[in-house]
C-alpha cells in the first residue's frame, strides 16, 4: 500500500525507553529513516546506563524531517508510566507503539497502519506467532503469551492471537480519550480490555519478531505474568474507560451492532430511493445500508466524523462526503429525492429552522425520513451526554413537519424494548452512557424487537416519520 501523506495519515512514534544503551541508538536510526513517521516522542525511564547520554547525543545532532521530542522520568515507573507520558505529547492521527529494543522491525509500520487508513480498523496489533521471521525462543515464554492472550480474549470476547505485542498502533483520539492506569507491563492487557469496551474495530497483521532471552536485556519476568492476570480480571469487572466522548462512544458501539442498524434500515428502505442526502452520518453505521443508491451524499458537522466517513468510503463511486451545517443549510447542494435524517434534529437547538433547509433541499415528492427520540418524559442524564435537547411526542414531530410545509406520510413509535432500558439505565440507574455489553445483548435481541413493537401500546424509544414535499 502507498500511504499518503494527508492529514488523516501522519503518525507518531511513542517509544519509552529504559537502560537500552546497546540498541537505542540503532532503533532512533531505523525509526527516524522511516518514510512513514512525521512524530516521535521518547519517554526515557529514569536509565541509569546511560541510556538518556546516548539519547541526548543522538537527539542534539539529529536534522531529518521527523520532529523528534525526548523526555525524562523523574524515577523509574514502568512502560506503562511512560507511554501515558508520551501519548499525552503525540499530535499525530495515528499513534504507534515501539519498543526501544530491535525485537520489533519499523518496516512494519506501513503494514500496521494499513488498515487504519483503508477505515476497516481503529486498532491494529502486530502479531508475532503469525508473521515472519521470527527468532525461535523458550518454548514455556511463548505458551505463558497464549495463556495470557487466552484469559484476556475471554473477558474482552476477541480473538487475538497475541495480546502481548509489543507493537500496536492506534488512532490517537482512542488513546487521548482512555483513563489508562498500569504503570509496567500490564498495560498490554489494560489497553486491550478498555478497547475491546469501547467497541473499536480491532485488527490484526502478522510482523516479524527478533525477540530477546533474557540475558540479552528482556525485562520481562514471572511477576509481570502475575500482574497482567490481576489487570485482566480487574478490568473485566470494571468499566474503568474515564472520562470518554459519550457521543463518539455510543456510536463506536452501535457501529458493531449491525443486526439493530439493519433493522432500523429496514424500517426506512421503502422511502429511501434516487438521489439521497444522510444528514449527521457520523461514522457510517447507516450510510453503509444507503450504498445501494445511485448517489448518496454523506454529512456531518464534526471534522472527526468527516475524517472518519471519507476514510471508510474512498473507493465508494457512489458516495461523497461534504460538511453541511442543517441549521445553516446548503444550497449549493442540490436537490435530493430522499433526506435521511437518524437521531439528528434533537441535537439542534433551532429545529424549527433545521426542518424548513432539510424542506429546501427536497425535489417536489421527494421524502425526509426522520428519526426522533421519544417521550419527554424520558429525558435523562443519557441524554444529556449525548447533546440532545429535548425528546418529542410522535404528534410534536408531525407537527414540527407540517410547520415546514411538508405532509405527514408515516409517523410512529418504534422500539418498546429499547424504551424501557432506557428508564432502567438512565432514570433509574442514573447512568450517563449505556454498557457495551448491554448494547451487544441488545444486537442479539433484534428478532424480538418486531414482536414487542406489534404489542398496543403507544410507546417507544423513538419516533419514525415520514415527510413528504408536495409538487
């Protein structure tokens, strides 16, 4: 693959380093020569072989176009410490994991980011037991990685073949928006876990690995083995994420649901048709449904988002992706048989105005299909964090169409079961985000939902309408 050098593509190298004396020079060689790092960010911990000399030799008389930044441990914390240092400092999209050792090759970091840059992955592990060359090692060494890597695929629900890589790289908004605790080598299965919660698209690519016995200078020992069970079960218990973007989570998680976003689909299908516009696509987890159109233009507000959707959908001939403010409207835009517009308006303050530009983007009986949430009496702390400003009845929103000279063709509640979580998680519990292990259930759950639905009650977790302008 040749990576190119936009934006969305510069990575950063976060490398800690402790009492590497005999390679730290080599590896600053291999990874500043590679045309695939803008950033490197060295985290020494507190060497005491003179590690951080050689370091600041190296640095000082370094001119090449990567910008390099060399930091110190105080005292000696562990490669956890460090890398929470370094990945505070990386400004890159992309953040790569190195090793101060020459166990793991910088001719992999374009293999690695691949499928980053392609939007298949938000996580990549380089795995050593599948790639090539590999140093043959202690036998016992490799079986207590599988152990390990076994016990974490059982609480995080993966299927790595090694969670112990040294080499991992992520985008850097992941990194920057996880509370990470473990300050040695128990960051390997920490991070894993709290990704795997967050609901990230985790890869895998096979790298070669020239590991080291221990005599050779690998710190790793028997009581990190021992931490790494503790931090395993730890954060299997514990939804320890911190402070995390409720927004982006939420659809983080929901991207994974695809059984849910294909029924919600199709609920729309039948409205959906000719030229389409997707109003607040955020990463794709509907657009991916539209794909079948002749044309569909994706949008959001969020520069994070837009990144994200021209990433996933490059090679999509149908599909383009522009900024587009609703509150503002876009007529340059044109004119569109369809507008899907899926929990949108309630993140708009001024929805009043929002409908009438979403009314002077549609071709005469061309179809806004909306999707609301439901019932006023259900706002809570949920909504909160994820910026809605109110929740509708099913007769408000059709009033609301009406207000902007559109006719009503469908209106109705959908999603009983849906509902009542979220009473329980948010009226009841009080919680601010919904579990990803509720949401996974709740994917599961999907063939029921149309049972349930069918049940006459006038209620649910959204509200469906359908408008229409006239000719």
């Amino acid at each position: 693959m040749s990576v190119e050098k936009d934006r969305r593509s510069r990575v950063a190298v976060a490398m800690p380093a402790y009492n590497e004396l005999w390679t730290i020079r080599e590896i600053f060689r291999r990874v500043t020569a590679s045309d695939v790092v803008d950033e490197l960010v060295i985290v020494d911990d507190a060497s005491t072989d003179g590690t951080w000399e050689v370091l600041q030799e190296v640095v000082g008389a370094y001119s090449g176009r990567v910008r390099v930044r060399l930091l110190r441990q105080p005292r000696n914390r562990g490669k956890g410490a460090a890398l929470r240092r370094a990945f505070a400092e990386v400004t890159a999209p992309l953040t790569i994991v190195q090793d101060a050792d020459l166990e793991y090759d910088p001719a992999d970091y374009a293999k690695l980011i691949a499928p980053i840059l392609e939007g298949q992955a938000d996580v990549v592990y380089g795995s050593r037991f599948s790639g090539y060359p590999r140093r043959v090692l202690r036998f016992w060494h490799e079986m207590a990685n599988r152990v390990l890597t076994t016990l974490s695929n059982v609480a995080t629900n993966l299927n790595l073949t090694d969670m112990e890589t040294g080499y991992k790289a992520f985008k850097t908004a992941i990194l920057k928006g996880l509370s990470l605790r473990s300050d040695r080598f128990g960051f390997e299965p920490e991070i894993t876990a709290k990704v795997a919660r967050l609901g990230c698209r985790v890869y895998e690519v096979p790298v070669a690995y020239h590991g080291r016995s221990g005599y050779e200078g690998k710190k790793i020992g028997f009581w990190d083995g021992v931490e790494a069970l503790w931090v395993i079960f730890k954060f299997w218990l514990i939804d320890d994420l911190g402070p995390v973007d409720v927004e982006s989570y939420t659809l983080k998680v929901m991207q994974r649901a695809t059984a849910y976003n294909r029924w919600l689909f199709e609920k729309i299908r039948a409205h959906v048709r000719g030229r389409v516009l997707e109003v607040g696509s955020g990463l794709g987890n509907i657009t991916r449904f539209l794909a079948h159109c002749p044309e569909v233009t994706a949008t959001d507000i969020e520069p994070r988002f837009l990144e994200e959707l021209e990433t996933v959908f490059a090679g999509w001939g149908n599909i383009t992706v522009r900024r587009f403010d609703v509150e503002q409207g876009a007529k340059d835009l044109g004119r569109f048989d369809a507008i899907v517009a899926l929990n949108v308006v309630e993140h708009v303050r001024d929805h009043e105005k929002a409908l009438a530009n979403v009314a002077e983007l549609l071709r005469p009986g061309g179809r806004v299909v909306m999707l609301v949430p439901a019932h006023p009496s259900l706002h809570c702390g949920l909504d909160r964090h994820l910026g809605h400003h109110r929740r509708y009845t099913r007769e408000g929103v059709e009033a609301l169409l009406r207000g902007a000279g559109l006719s009503v063709v469908e209106s109705r509640y959908l999603n009983k079961l849906g509902a009542i979580g979220w009473f329980v998680n948010g009226r009841v519990m009080g919680r601010r985000v919904l579990p990803s292990s509720q949401m996974r259930l709740f994917s599961r759950i999907v063939p029921l939902l149309d049972a349930v639905d069918a049940l006459p009650m006038s209620f649910g977790l959204s509200v469906l309408v359908v408008g229409e302008r006239q000719g």
